[in-house]
C-alpha cells in the first residue's frame, strides 16, 4: 500500500537576502516544485517567507 506523506518547509529572509540567494541559483528549485513565496511589498526589510510542500509515493 503506498502512501503520501505532507512534508512543509518554511524560508524567511529579507527581500534583499532572498534576492542574492536566487542569483546563487539557491530556492530555484523549490520555486519549481511548487514553493509559494509571498512579498507584502518589495521593502528591503520586508519580511518573507515561502513555504513548500512536496508529497512522496
């Protein structure tokens, strides 16, 4: 019997460290696969976070 399992991981960084994570081709991959990245606003200090949810066979 197969079954799936729900695994969440959460990003928080400032606007400004997301930024240089995604010129390192960091959280590309993630993005990709479904990740959900909300921006309030593109405030430098702005606080964000991503959440991402994968299920496996």
């Amino acid at each position: 019997m197969k079954t799936k399992e729900l695994r969440q991981a959460y990003y928080t960084a400032t606007v400004s460290e997301f930024q240089k994570d995604v010129e390192r081709g960091q959280y590309i991959e993630k993005m990709l696969l479904g990740g959900k990245f909300l921006l309030d606003t593109y405030n430098s200090e702005t606080k964000i976070v991503g959440r991402e949810r994968q299920s496996h066979l």
